[in-house]
C-alpha cells in the first residue's frame, strides 16, 4: 500500500510539473506582456520586426470620467495619471463605480521608413471610438445613446513619425470596463496571421470538445448513464464557453446575455466535474459533498445566469464582490477536485490515477490564472484557465474510456464464469436426468412383475371354475379391470422411457420421404375400419434436423387419436406445407371436433376429452413434449361436429 501512495505522488508531481513547464513556455512564448513595444509616459516606440506582431501595453494616458475627442487634446490637455492595459478592470477605481465612461491616449512613434501597419482592438468593453491621427477609424456600438456591441476591431493605418491613437469607451452593461486587453500591432499580414490562428486554436478546443460532448451524448441516449450523461454535458458546456472568438468576430449586440451565457457554461463545467468526480471517488452520498459541494456549485450557475442579467446592471455595488466570488470559486472547486482526486487515489479506487491528472491539472492552471493576474495575456492560444478547463475535459474523457474499457473486461469476466457455471449445472442436471430415467426403467420393470403375477393369479381364479358368489365374482372382474389399465399405462410409461433413454443423436430428416413411409407403413392399420386415409406432400423437399423414432411416436399418437373420433366413413388427412422456414406437418379429420372449453386444454398432462374414459391423457401430452425437443411446436384448432386439425411446426434447416 506505501509503495503504491509513492507512486501515486510521483504521478501527481510529474503531472503538475509538466503543467507548470507548460505555464511557463507559455508565459514566455505567448504573452502580451513580453511581447510589449517599449515606450515611456503617453508613447511607445516601434521596433524588431514587424511582421511579428507587438503590443501597446505601457504609457497610455488614462481620463476616467471623460470622452474626449481629437480635439479636446490640441489644447494641451492634461492625463489624470498613466496607465497599463490590463492594470485595472473597469472603473471603478477611479469613478466609485464599474460604470462610466473613460479615453485612452497613446503616441506611437516610428523611428525608421514609413510603413503600412494594422491595430487590433480585442473586445473594447462594451461601446467606444478609435480615432488614428485624429480621424475616426471605427466605432463599436454608440456611445451617445449608449448602446453596447461586442465587437473585435482592425483598422489599418500608415506609420510616419508619431501616429496619435484615442481610444474612447463607455460601459453600463459588463464587469469589466473600458480597454481590458492591450491593442497589437504589426503589418496587416501579420496581424491576419495571429488572429487566424488564435481562431484555430480555439476552434481546436471548441470542436474537439463538442465532438467529444455529441459521442457521450449518444452513448448516454442508448444506455441511460448518468455519468455518460455528466461527461457529454461537461463538454458541451466547455465548447459553449470557449467559441465566444467567433462571437466577438461576428459582433454580438445582446452584450447581457452573452457575458451571462459564458459565465453559465463556466461554473457548468465545474458543476458536471463536481458530480462525476463525486461519483467516480465514491463521495456521491457524502453529505459535505451531497448537501455541501453540489448545491453550491449549482447555487453559483443560477447565479451566473440571473445576475449579470437582471442584477448588476442595476446595482453595480455588486459588481467587484460577484467577481471576487467567481474567482474565489473557481480556486475552491479546484481545490476540492484535487481532495476528490486524493481521496479517490486513498481509497484504491481503480479511476483514481485519471482523477487525479484532471483535477491536478485544472488546480494548477487556475491557481496560475490567479498568480499571472495582469501578467499574462496569451497571443494566439487560449487563457490559462481555459486550458485548465480542457484539460477537465480530456481527463474525464479518458477516465470514461478507461471505466468503459474496465467494464467491458469485467463483463467479459462475468460472460465466460457464467458459461462455465452454466455447463456445470447442466452436467450436474444431466447426470440427474440420466440417474432418473434409470430409475424409473428399473423400477417400471420391477413393478410390471408383480402386476403380472396380480393379473394370472386373478384370471386363474377367474378360469378356475371356483365357486364364486356373483357379488364376489363382481368385485374380482374390477380388479382384473383395473389392472389391465394399470399394465396400460406401464407400457407407455416404459416406451417414454425407453425412448428417453435410447435416444439417437439427431439426423437430417427428408420429410417428404419420411412421411410417405410413415402413410405406407400405418395406411392398413387406419383404414381397417373402413376410413379413407391421405397423405399430401408438397413439390419441394423439406429438411429438418430430428429422431425419426420420436416423430414416429408423434405422428402415431396424432393420427390413431385421430382415427377414434373420426366415423368408419370419415377421412384422415396427413399433409406436409412449408412457411417461412417452418415445415407444417398436420393431421386432419373430419370427426366429432373438440368442444371449444376443452381445445386450450389437450396437450395437458393426464387431460382426456373420451366419454367412457378409455383414455390416460398421455398422447397428446407426448406429442408437444416432442415437439419441443425439436424445437418446435404443436397447435390444435376444431370446429366442433365439423372435425380437427393438429399442426406440428418445426424448424427447417
């Protein structure tokens, strides 16, 4: 157990190792912030290569509370302070409130040629203007009246000394306020080349993970599993919250709804994570986890959908607490995937491993999010925390496949013990039959001796020329009566018998030759009583696979019960018909029928319909039991004064 938790400590470190290379090479490789052109106070200076795409982060002049145009700066105007992109999140430092309006105000010098370069503005929250070398280059919604629009912006622009970049923004509708992401610049090649890929990117995530989410989603339809259920909803969820590039591309006027969409689908991901890790680590039924970890976590999705919609648009107070309370979160569901993960691990439980590289990882990333907070903004991929994010999704995808992969062994496991099983308790039952038709032929034989001597002794009485009273003589004729239908009932017990235990192995049978022997062979025996027999055999051959010597007892016991209710001028019809790979053998009379409270009965053990009760009631009844030993079945129908047709189906080959 020590060596196996060692182990499982090196994977976690491993894991988490891994992601924090994986942070790192992405700080350093994909970050706005260490790909910033360098500048001072209200400037940056252009420089490297062009084709790779810069960002103006440092020096902008920041006048919260203000719109001012072109103009309003020719006379001088003063900053109220200098600002970083990303250094604050909406207005609320300045403006006692998230809400409000603000200019930004940047010099771009270019000291070497003339070029032909291109901005691009990620998301300006949530209505503004950019004005290049006082001219208006674009507008994103309206600012007066305000009118929010989600929109990504490029605006291409000639570089020659100092270009001058206003960037006006108002906000009433989101969290963040004003320009939250830092601009880049570069020629329009390489501007086209960093947004393309970023799209890629994303629609990498997006599409992998609704692929993923339809997959599960099937298998859920067919099988009714709700972790299948939780996994395809997780993904779905996933590919919602990261294709909102395209969103901001197409440009989205219901801004609300947008923000509230992605919030929605965020804390989803993390409320289907909380169930399936719950149930995969055994914590299903757990009260903190139960009453505690599940309640909040959809507690803070009917958060997300109601607030920023109907809420902080009217109480902006809220706005910082109800980020601060995403964030904190976001940290503590991390943390209590990874206590999942451990517990799990603990517990020895057999999914334990993928558990814990899951939620390892989404901890990690999101407490990488929270650490690089205004120091890392990716280029062309995705957020820290949307990676975090994905990796949930892969993790869970995998843990689904390797439990399916398990079940499945586990299934197979079952599949071949119970086949085994099943051959032992079908020897033992054979073994039992076999002892048990030994004993009945043994002692049906021990029993007919003293039935024989019962019988002489009686008919020499009988013979004997004693003098019997009449009333004795009587009683001493129901006796003799009596076991001769008891030596009746021997020999067809004996036959049962006797065929039960002499069976042949079964042989393909031709049906139309069959039966034509059959007629020949009892033709004189039916018609001696004056009746017509026939016999009606189809054109095609019919094949099945049967013991002729038990058909001859059911066809025997079908014809001859026949032959007793059918009149000396009546007629028995044996006919052969195939439908549908079925061949139909049926006996037809045209005798006294059967009454219709009586046919559902006939094949019942021990049931006779003959008024003088001749009859033992095992005909019939031998009939459909040979009849199921070939897999086949047998019917009777009759209209009563009008005759009965007995059918016997069985399978063709």
């Amino acid at each position: 157990m020590r060596k196996q938790v060692n182990v499982q400590i090196l994977l976690l470190a491993a894991v988490l190792l891994a992601g924090m290379g994986a942070c790192a090479l992405l700080y350093r490789l994909d970050n706005k912030y260490t790909a910033a052109l360098p500048g001072g106070y209200g400037y940056n200076v252009l420089q490297g290569d062009l084709e790779q795409v810069a960002f103006l982060v440092d020096g902008w002049e920041y006048y919260p509370g203000q719109l001012l145009a072109p103009e309003d700066f020719q006379g001088g105007a003063a900053p109220e302070e200098y600002t970083y992109i990303g250094q604050y999140g909406n207005f609320s430092a300045h403006l006692d409130s998230p809400y409000g309006t603000a200019t930004y105000r940047l010099i771009l010098e270019n000291p070497g040629e003339p070029v032909e370069l291109a901005l691009y503005f990620q998301e300006l929250l949530c209505a503004s203007r950019v004005y290049i070398n006082g001219e208006l280059a674009g507008e994103q919604g309206s600012l007066e009246p305000y009118a929010p629009r989600v929109l990504d912006g490029i605006y291409a622009f000639r570089a020659e000394g100092g270009t001058e970049i206003i960037v006006q923004c108002a906000n009433y509708t989101h969290y963040y306020s004003g320009m939250y992401y830092p601009p880049a610049v570069g020629t329009p090649g390489a501007v086209t080349r960093m947004v393309v890929f970023r799209m890629a990117v994303y629609g990498f995530l997006c599409f992998t993970a609704l692929a993923i989410a339809l997959l599960h989603m099937a298998q859920w339809a067919l099988g009714r599993d709700r972790l299948t259920r939780w996994m395809g909803l997780l993904s779905l969820l996933f590919a919602l919250r990261v294709c909102y590039p395209f969103l901001r591309g197409l440009g989205v006027p219901s801004v609300r709804p947008l923000y509230a969409l992605e919030d929605v689908c965020g804390n989803g991901v993390l409320l289907c994570a909380v169930l399936m890790s719950g149930e995969l680590a055994g914590c299903a039924g757990a009260n903190y986890h139960r009453w505690g970890a599940v309640p909040a976590a959809a507690g803070l999705c009917l958060a997300t959908a109601v607030l920023p919609v109907f809420i902080l648009p009217y109480v902006p107070g809220f706005i910082n607490l109800y980020g601060n309370l995403l964030f904190l979160w976001k940290l503590a569901a991390g943390l209590y995937l990874m206590y999942l993960s451990g517990y799990a691990l603990a517990k020895d439980r057999l999914l334990g491993h993928c558990l814990l590289c899951a939620t390892g990882l989404y901890g990690l990333f999101i407490a990488a999010s929270a650490a690089s907070a205004n120091l890392f903004e990716p280029i062309r991929g995705a957020w820290l925390e949307e990676y975090g994010g994905y990796g949930l999704v892969l993790g869970f995808s995998a843990q689904m496949v390797r439990r399916e992969v398990l079940l499945t062994r586990e299934n197979h496991r079952l599949t071949l013990h119970l086949q085994e099983e099943v051959e032992r308790k079908t020897n033992s039952l054979s073994v039992l039959l076999s002892e048990r038709r030994e004993l009945l032929a043994n002692l049906l034989h021990d029993l007919k001796n003293p039935l024989s001597a019962l019988r002489s002794y009686g008919e020499l009485v009988r013979t004997g020329n004693e003098a019997l009273d009449p009333e004795t003589a009587g009683y001493l004729n129901t006796l003799l009566d009596r076991v001769e239908v008891v030596g009746d009932r021997f020999d067809v017990l004996q036959d049962f018998s006797r065929g039960e235990r002499g069976a042949h192995p079964p042989e393909s049978i031709c049906l139309n030759r069959y039966l034509q022997e059959f007629y020949e062979t009892n033709r004189p025996d039916m018609e001696v009583s004056g009746l017509s027999f026939r016999l009606r055999l189809p054109g095609e051959l019919v094949w099945v696979q049967g013991r002729r010597e038990r058909l001859d007892v059911a066809l025997e016991n079908l014809c001859y019960n026949a032959l007793s209710f059918t009149p000396p001028d009546g007629q028995v019809t044996l006919e052969l018909a195939v439908k549908e790979r079925t061949a139909l053998i049926s006996v037809r009379d045209n005798g006294a029928g059967i009454p219709p409270e009586n046919l559902p009965h006939v094949f019942e053990r021990s049931f006779t319909s003959r008024g003088d009760g001749s009859g033992d009631g095992l005909g019939l009844y031998l009939v459909r039991i040979i009849a199921l030993e070939h897999g086949g079945t047998v019917e009777a129908d009759s209209l009563p004064g009008r005759g009965s047709v007995f059918t016997l189906r069985l399978p063709t080959e």
